[in-house]
C-alpha cells in the first residue's frame, strides 16, 4: 500500500488518521481484498508515531473486519465493505425493561453488519470514566448514555470525535456536538401536557412526582412542568417521592419512577379513589403491564424501539443529524 501519512497539524489522533488512510484507500480501490499491508513497524518508521499507537489502530481495524492477521506474514485486507463491520460501544447508565428494548432494537436493526458490546455505568462518574478510558480506540462507534451533570465531557473529548452519539438523555448539554437521538424532556412533557389540555381541564390540581431531583432527567421535566403550569394557570405541586403522602380528589399525578408508581397505586385504593374518575394517574414509559395494572394506567413515553434503530441508522449513515424522538400518549382509564 501507499505510505501512511499523519497531518501533524490536525486535532484527530494518530491512531484515528491510521485508520482513516486504510479505510481510505479501501474505499478508493489502493488496497483490495487480500492486499498485504504495511506491518507495524513500517508504519511505525514512516510516521514517527509509537509502536502501541500503529498496534491500537490494526486492532480496530481487525475488530472491524476489515483487515486479518496471519502469524509470521502480516497484515492483509479482508473486506472492502468499510461500512459493513461495526463493533459498537453502548454505554447505559442502569438496566431496565426500557435499556433492554433499546438494546433488542439496535442489535435488530445492526442486523449482520455488527456486534454490540454493552455496559453500564450506574450514575457513577468514576466508572463511567473508567470504561470510557478502557475503550478508546477499540470500537467502530460509541453510543453513550451520560451521567447526570457535566462531569462526563473531559472522558468524551477522549473518544474518536466522529464515532460518538449521545443516546436518549443529555442532550442540552452533548446533543449539539455529537450526534444524537434524544428525549428533549423539557419540551417533550410541555407538548404533551398542551395536547391534552381539554382532558387536564377537569382537574384542579397537577402534581409532578419526578424522581432523584439530581438526575439529568429530573431536571428537565421540572421545567417543562412549571412552565405548562404557569402558562395555562394550573395549581400545582412537585414531589421527589410518594412516600406518605395521601391523594385527594381532583388531583392529577404524573410519576417519573415506576417505584413511585407503586406506592401511588396503593395510596389510591387505600383512600377508595377512582383513577380516572375522581383522580386521575398518567406514568413515564410505556411497558406492557401498566395496561394491566388496576385498569390500566395512561402513559406517556418516547418510543425506546424507535430510539434504538434510530441511533443505529446514524451510525450506519454516518449521519450528524440530532433527533427528538417520538414522545406520545397512550391512554388509559387512569387518565
């Protein structure tokens, strides 16, 4: 093959413009399918750049697919499909029934031009850094979940640039930069909540049991609440948790966190009120057993299978586009 050459001007990292000029030349016919290629340490001399450096961009190539390695005689090209072979990064911040639809989505939609390698960082900044770290320049693509709060961007700015998409939260604060399919919380319960105004009218009172008040979605929701609140004169009321507290008639309850739905559920019957008639209930994220609970519960939710071939077609596309995705009622008797 022709000479790797580095733009020592350029900001992208030297394993990542390796990468490139392989790909490069595949996509423009210099290298063809069993083509050998320059070894480690060609490059290695003819770029300046460290052994470890050449070997951290083979290895992404070969997880790729698009380069083989045989012992004792080298390199050789082994697809010129340099848009077939993915080896995804998903990062999520916990596992829910919500995660795995989005996983079961991408990995559907990836069909047989990939694999998806997934993990979780729990809200914890330290590991979220930790296994940002551990796969650089490992992966085709990096689908990212973020940590709550701005602490996440230094471990990002690690990341090949081009291969990150921000998933589902964060987008206020990444989904300008990268790539993204996101819920825009604040947005996404005001149009709701205007939607349905007619239905909202019959009750005097809006409470908003929104969840850990630190998480990024949290946030959000709360100001797309007070301010749908504020512009059609609705009382209202914002809670972390049900708890102890007692339901009265006339309110309406939108609970962030099925745990909270839970106590909500019990409290209602305990105080013999009707959902739907006398009080009403509307949950976050749709699930098939919230249609079987008491006599089912109204929700609105994004449409996780819709995020998950969403962000998979931008990484096949190679799309920069951000997208909100769908947000929607289903309503219930509980509403």
């Amino acid at each position: 093959m022709s000479p790797i050459i580095l733009d020592s001007s350029s900001g992208k990292p030297k394993y990542q413009q390796i990468i490139s000029s392989v790909m490069d030349a595949i996509d423009n016919g210099e290298l063809r399918i069993g083509d050998k290629i320059a070894s480690v340490n060609e490059v290695a001399e003819s770029t300046g750049v460290a052994r470890k450096t050449v070997v951290q961009a083979f290895e992404h190539l070969k997880q790729a697919g698009l380069i083989t390695s045989v012992q004792y005689k080298g390199y050789f090209v082994a697809s010129h499909k340099t848009d077939l072979r993915h080896n995804i990064f998903v990062l999520f911040n916990n596992l829910t029934a919500y995660k795995e639809e989005i996983y079961e989505s991408i990995k559907d939609a990836l069909a047989d031009k990939g694999v998806v390698d997934i993990y979780f960082h729990h809200d914890n900044a330290d590991v979220f850094n930790t296994l940002i770290e551990k796969s650089a320049g490992k992966y085709t693509a990096y689908v990212i979940m973020p940590v709550s709060g701005k602490g996440a961007k230094t471990s990002l700015d690690i990341l090949p640039q081009d291969k990150v998409y921000i998933l589902d939260i964060g987008y206020a604060d990444w989904g300008k930069k990268y790539p993204s399919v996101c819920q825009y919380f604040e947005m996404d319960i005001y149009d709701m909540l205007t939607e349905i105004l007619v239905k909202i009218r019959k009750y005097q009172r809006l409470v908003l049991v929104s969840g850990n008040p630190s998480r990024y979605n949290a946030i959000y929701t709360q100001k797309g609440f007070m301010a749908f609140c504020a512009a059609y004169g609705f009382a209202f009321e914002i809670i972390e948790h049900v708890a102890t507290r007692v339901p009265q008639s006339d309110e309406l309850y939108i609970v962030v966190e099925d745990a909270d739905l839970v106590q909500l559920v019990k409290a209602v019957r305990a105080a013999n009120l009707r959902p739907g008639k006398n009080m009403g209930i509307i949950s976050y994220n749709e699930y098939p057993l919230k249609e079987l609970i008491g006599e089912g519960i109204a929700t609105i939710s994004t449409n996780f299978g819709e995020m998950g071939r969403n962000i998979t077609d931008l990484i096949l596309n190679r799309s920069k586009a951000q997208i909100r995705n769908q947000f929607r009622l289903i309503d219930r008797k509980s509403f």
